[in-house]
C-alpha cells in the first residue's frame, strides 16, 4: 500500500492528495494542538489525570453511562470488554463482517479465552431473531454463549446506521438469557447523526459501550469505553493488564474534549461529502456506489475491472482510496476532506472513462 508521504512525494505543484482511505487519517488541527498542549495533567494510574477524568465524565454523560474509561485504541477497548464480560471458553455472538471478528488479530481468543461466532447477515444487521437462535442451548457438549457484540454503525456494510430499536430488541432477548451485550461504537457519533436521535438511544441496549475520539472526531489517539461502575472498576485491570494504563494522558483525552465540543456538531458535513463522492462514481461508467448512510462510500466496480489497478489510476489523480474485496473499493470522509473532493473524484474518474 502507498502511503501518504509516498503519494505526497509524487504530486508535484497539484492540489494536495485528497486521502479517503480512512476517517482515521485526519490530522490534528492547530486549534486541537493548543486544546493538547495547554492541557492540566497528572498520572493518571495514580491520583488520576484532570483532563482524562474531564473526558472520561464527558464521554459518560453524552452515552448515559455511570462511567467511562479512556484508551489507547478502539481494538483495547473492545478488547477489555469482551475480557470482562465474556468467560474463559465461552462464545460471543457477532455478526459475521464485525470489527472485532475481522481486523482485531484474533483477540478475544488469543487474549480472553473467548470464541466468536459469527452470524452471516445480508445487511450487517443483528437482528434479535439471529441472536436468538445462535444461542447455545444449555449443553454440556457445546460452549456456553457468554456475551452479545453489536456494531453500529456497521463498518463492513457501508457504515450502516442501525435504528436504536433494532439492538433493543437484541438486548431484550440477551436479557432473558442473562447475557450482557457489548456495542463497539467506533462510529456510533454518525448512527446519531444520520438518524437525527440522541447518542443515548443508541446506548440503552448495551451494558457496555465503545467510542472513537480518533476517526470521526479527528483526534490523534483514544477510544472510550462506558458502562456501569462495577463493569468499568473491572475494565480498569484490564485495561492495565492489557498495556493501557497510561500516565499524563490528559494531552491526549484534550484532544479528544476539544473534538467533542468542535467536531460532534459539524458531522454531517461528512455525510454531505460521502453522498457527493458517491454520486461523482455513480454518474461515471463502470462504477456503481452504495448510497452512504454516513461517512462510508463503498463502490463496485463492472466486471474486469481490479480494485488495485483503479486505486492506483486514482493516485494517479492525488485520490487515495482502499481495495475493499474482489470488486469494490471503498473511501471514507473526514475532517481533512474538503468542499472540493466530490469535484476532484468526478474530474478523475470522468478521465478514466476517456483513456
Ligand atoms: C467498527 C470499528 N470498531 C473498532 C475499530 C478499532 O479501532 P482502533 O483502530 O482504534 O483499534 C475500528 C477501526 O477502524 C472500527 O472501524
């Protein structure tokens, strides 16, 4: 994979590399880099760091929450919460394009004990009738079911913003069993944005929740993790047996306030993007992309044509985007995506068409 410096080095007096690979490519802006810099810290594995507790309240507040807990990444928290509320052995119920299945090196196995089970679904979405019926039945010859993982929005499916009461019923059935649910809400800012509901209707369905400061947001490093106190008083261990547990990381959790305060309010400016960008591949021939529910455009190509050769055509043009399987290819907008980016993809792509 090119990275951006390689494809800064190669455009000479253009405009600068439009990167859509990921929302996690933005980089601080200068205003975030005082909020970091000017931030009152302390160790925060000791008394506790002002600025991190400030986030951490913050972030609980906004999920409805008791507590929250500031990490180094999204995978750490996951991670921590399939290791706390999970059991050595047992089975976690996912659906089958699920983050924590696919990208989290095998984690919650290596790491906890916990196997996963991932349920096919069309559309990303874990209905309560999937859920129901991938549960174990009380059998001394199969593992015991321990934990429910829910997504939203749904990454594998094009940032899919999944309806609140869709995960309520999920935590209904879960809750008749006696299992708790884990919602890993990396992108869980656009699922309330795109469905204009509060950040807590998305939360009551899950005891324990996750969040990223540093896709959406734009900030540097952090994910959160929130739940009730006892749950999160167990994820602090972990989270320190894991490597987490970090010292004057309020520089970082500033970042993370200031992103809140600054960003939360103008996401939708991403979903405008990502439905431009989709239209400029749609209108082109040989294209066809999914319409964006938030900041996700999926493209597929006709037959034929092969996801690297068109990334490499779109360097070519100062576009980055990422292979996303056999036929597709996928960008994602963020902070550093500007009024000009579904113009630069329609002029590339109308160029292809010439060549
Ligand atoms: C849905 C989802 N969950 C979890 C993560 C993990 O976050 P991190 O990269 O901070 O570990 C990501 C990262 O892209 C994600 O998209």
């Amino acid at each position: 994979m090119t990275s951006l410096a390689e494809a800064e080095a190669g455009r000479e007096g253009g405009a600068p590399v439009l990167d859509l690979r990921s929302d996690t490519v933005s980089r601080p802006t200068a205003e975030m880099r005082r909020a970091m810099a000017d931030a009152v810290v302390g160790d925060d594995v000791l008394e506790g760091d002002p600025t991190t507790r400030a986030l951490e309240s913050r972030v609980a507040e906004l999920l409805g929450k008791e507590s929250a807990l500031f990490f180094p990444s999204g995978s750490m928290a996951n991670q921590t919460a399939i290791a706390v509320q999970g059991r050595w052995g047992g089975e976690a119920i996912v659906e089958g394009d699920a983050h924590v299945f696919h990208w989290e090196e095998g984690a919650s196995a290596a790491l906890s004990g916990v196997q996963l089970r991932p349920v096919a679904t069309e559309d990303g979405v874990l209905t309560a009738d999937r859920v129901r019926e991938a549960i174990r039945p009380d059998s001394r010859y199969a593992p015991r079911t321990a934990l429910i993982c829910i997504e939203n929005t749904h990454l594998g499916s094009g940032g899919r913003a999944i309806a609140p009461e869709v995960y309520d019923a999920v935590a209904e059935v879960a809750r008749e069993r006696g299992l708790p649910v884990h919602l890993d809400g990396a992108r869980l800012w656009h699922a309330a944005v795109a469905l204009g509901r509060p950040l807590s209707d998305f939360t009551h369905a899950a005891d324990t929740v996750m969040v990223c400061l540093s896709k959406a947001l734009g900030a540097p490093v952090g994910s959160m993790l929130a739940g009730p106190a006892e749950v999160m008083e167990e994820a602090w261990r972990v989270r320190r047996r894991f490597g987490g547990a970090m010292r004057q990381s309020g520089i970082l959790a500033a970042a993370g306030l200031h992103a809140l305060e600054v960003r939360l309010p103008r996401l939708h400016e991403d979903h405008i993007l990502a439905t431009e960008i989709a239209a400029a591949f749609d209108d082109a021939e040989g294209f066809r992309a999914s319409a964006p529910e938030t900041n996700i455009v999926m493209v597929d190509l006709d037959a034929g044509q092969d996801p690297r050769t068109v990334c490499e055509k779109l360097q070519n043009h100062g576009i980055l985007m990422l292979p996303f399987g056999p036929s597709r290819i996928r960008g994602v907008t963020h902070l550093d995506v500007d009024r000009e980016a579904p113009r630069r993809v329609r002029a590339a792509v109308a160029e292809f068409a010439e060549a």
